[in-house]
C-alpha cells in the first residue's frame, strides 16, 4: 500500500507504544512481518531534545524506512518545530499523537485530550503539515474515536485532518475515556473510513489473525496496526499476512527460531540502553516472550532477579532449550489473548 511517495510492503503496522516499540522491537516486528512501524513518541518540548530518553528514541540507526517518527504536544509551532528536528535527523514521516490517554500526556492536554479541542487539534495538523509538505514528508495522525461515549467525534476531525492534507489516518476504536478497558468498537472506524479518500488505519485489539480478517471486512480499512498483541508475539505480523493471503492458519514457529529472535533481540536491545538499564528494561520483553509459555511464569520471576546481561542470556537460552527438547514448536498459549491484553493496558 502507498503511504505518500512510499510503497509499504504490506498493511500491517506495529502501533506505536512508548516504552515498547524501540528501534530493535521495531526491526524485529518488520523482520517477522510487520510492513510499517511508527516510533515511540518524541515529545515537542525542546528542552528534553538532548535528553538521553528522547535521543534513544530519535535514533534510527539501520531502520529500513521510511522511518516514521510520532511527536506529541499542545502547540501548534512547537509541534511544527518538532516536526522539522525530527526530518532533520532521518524522520521521512511524521506521525501526530492524537491517541495517548497517558496522564502525563494528557494534564498537558496532549495526545487523545486534543480531540477535545478540534480547533487547537486541526490547528497543530496544519502546523505540521506546513512544515512537513515542502519537504515532502508525509504526515499522518493518529486518534481515538473521540473523548469520551457522548464527545465522540472522530469523524469531524477526521474530515478536517484530511482537508489539512494528512495523508494517512489511524483510529484506535476506544474513547479516551476508556483506557484500555472494554472492547474496541469498530462502528466508529468504518464511518471514518466510508468518509475519507486518504487511507484509514484500523486499531484495537487484533489479536488473531481472524480477528484482523473480521476488522478488515467489517471496517473496509486499508490497513490494520497492532500493539499489545505482538509484545512476546512479533511474528503475529507474518500470521495474519499468511492468514489474510492464503486463508490458512501458519502453524506456531518452531521453538529454536523463536530462541534465537529473543536472544538476538536482546543484543540489539543491550546496545542501545547499556547493560544497567538494558537489562531491566529487557525484563518486561522476556516476561512478555515467556508469559503464556509451560514455566514462563516461574522463569519470569527468576528472571526478575537477575541483573547482568550475561546471566539474562544464558537463562533464557537454557529455558528455551529445555522447552525445545519436548517442544520443536512453541507450544501455544495457555492464556487467551483477552486476558493478555487486559494484563497489559
Ligand atoms: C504500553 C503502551 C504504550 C503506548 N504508547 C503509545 C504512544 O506513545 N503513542 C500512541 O499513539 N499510542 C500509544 N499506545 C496505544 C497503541 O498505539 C494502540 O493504539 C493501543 O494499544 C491499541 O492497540 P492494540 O489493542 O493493538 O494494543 C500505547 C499502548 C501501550 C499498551
């Protein structure tokens, strides 16, 4: 599908998650599938530009492209700022956080908060755009369905984006209010996507490669993004590919390819972070790797106390060796799919 002057290799997208989605989850997720992925946010303030936090997460090092860099904020010129930072140092597609219910980004009336104030929302859309378009950088944006159940006016913003010239659209099916609890509702996506000619991302708890068939369908978006599901899970992109191509279900990878993603992962992820803040940054990836696994949760636990890179690797190597000696393939999980995502939000 094209994004801009961009042929993406396919659409599925790894939703951005901050925290989550660094350079190195990031490959991974396009190495197994994923043909699109959005980098954590990068905050518009500038006096946090230096800050060790916001030059991990600028750095893009070996990413193939087009990189695409999520800014958040509350001002229209500090976010075309931001916008233009970004593209000096490799963004090629600047992605507006509209999306994010966390407090701290919405007490600054950032993220999903703007929806409430379409004005202030539009007017960072055509801050950015205006900033972005004579480089020929793409923007695209990312919402929620709308505040809260009785402020829900994705459409209306989605509309007035669109005329602003973004030139792709995602919306996560929960209101702000919402959180991450209930289910994501999909009514919402398909009126946006019936009333847009740009192409419409659909967010929300895919979770299966069924599940992405049924949003597909129902919502007739252009493209699925998927979050809390590929955390311990990146290959779900190549699942739903397979899936979406053939009709037919891949059956789950074998247990030594599994072994090497998560330790080769874990090199590239001790790389950037350091071996302090590497390794207890890399737990919540094991943990989520190991989780629904025969014994994940007692090696999770174990796993927990270790504090060296080296003895992080050597303990998952020899978990997943011991499961692949009664598994070649990785076992499927026990617990279903809603449970994790509940475990997550
Ligand atoms: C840990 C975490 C961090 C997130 N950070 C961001 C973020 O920085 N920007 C953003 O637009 N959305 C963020 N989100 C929302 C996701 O991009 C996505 O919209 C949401 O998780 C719903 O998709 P899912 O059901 O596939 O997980 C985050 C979600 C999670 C779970």
């Amino acid at each position: 599908m094209r994004l801009g002057p961009y042929e993406l290799p396919n659409r599925l997208f790894v939703a951005p998650m901050a925290g989550v989605t660094d350079r190195p989850f990031r490959q991974l997720c396009r190495r197994l599938g994923a043909g699109h992925a959005v980098s954590e946010m990068v905050t518009s303030r500038k006096e946090l530009w230096n800050s060790l936090k916001t030059s991990r997460r600028a750095d893009h090092a070996g990413e193939p492209g087009p990189v695409a860099v999520q800014i958040a904020g509350t001002d229209a010129e500090m976010m075309a700022e931001a916008a233009a930072y970004n593209i000096d140092r490799g963004a090629q597609i600047i992605d507006i956080n509209m999306g994010c219910p966390a407090k701290k980004v919405c007490n600054k009336w950032a993220g999903s908060a703007l929806m409430r104030d379409e004005a202030l929302a539009i007017g960072i859309v055509e801050a950015v755009v205006a900033v972005c378009a004579p480089r020929r950088v793409p923007v695209s944006l990312k919402m929620r369905t709308g505040w809260c159940d009785s402020e829900r006016n994705a459409l209306s913003i989605a509309r007035a984006a669109q005329s602003a010239g973004i030139a792709l659209l995602t919306v996560h099916g929960r209101t702000r209010e919402q959180g991450y609890k209930g289910a994501a509702e999909y009514e919402t996506i398909a009126a946006v996507k019936a009333a847009l000619s740009i192409p419409v991302v659909a967010n929300g708890d895919i979770t299966t490669p069924q599940k992405a068939r049924e949003v597909l369908a129902f919502t007739r978006a252009d493209a699925l993004m998927i979050g809390r599901a590929a955390q311990g899970r990146p290959w779900i992109f190549r699942e739903i590919a397979h899936f979406l191509a053939t009709g037919e279900e891949l059956p789950p990878p074998p247990t030594r390819e599994v072994r090497g993603w998560l330790l080769e992962h874990l090199l590239e992820h001790y790389a950037l972070y350091g071996e302090f803040t590497g390794v207890r940054t890399a737990r919540k990836h094991i943990g989520w790797a190991v989780r629904a696994l025969p014994g994940g949760e007692i090696f999770r636990a174990v796993m927990n106390t270790l504090d060296s890179s080296e003895a992080q690797v050597a303990a998952v190597g020899t978990f997943f060796d011991e499961l692949a000696e009664h598994h070649s393939l990785l076992p499927q999980c026990a617990a279903a799919n809603d449970d994790l995502l509940a475990l997550e939000a």
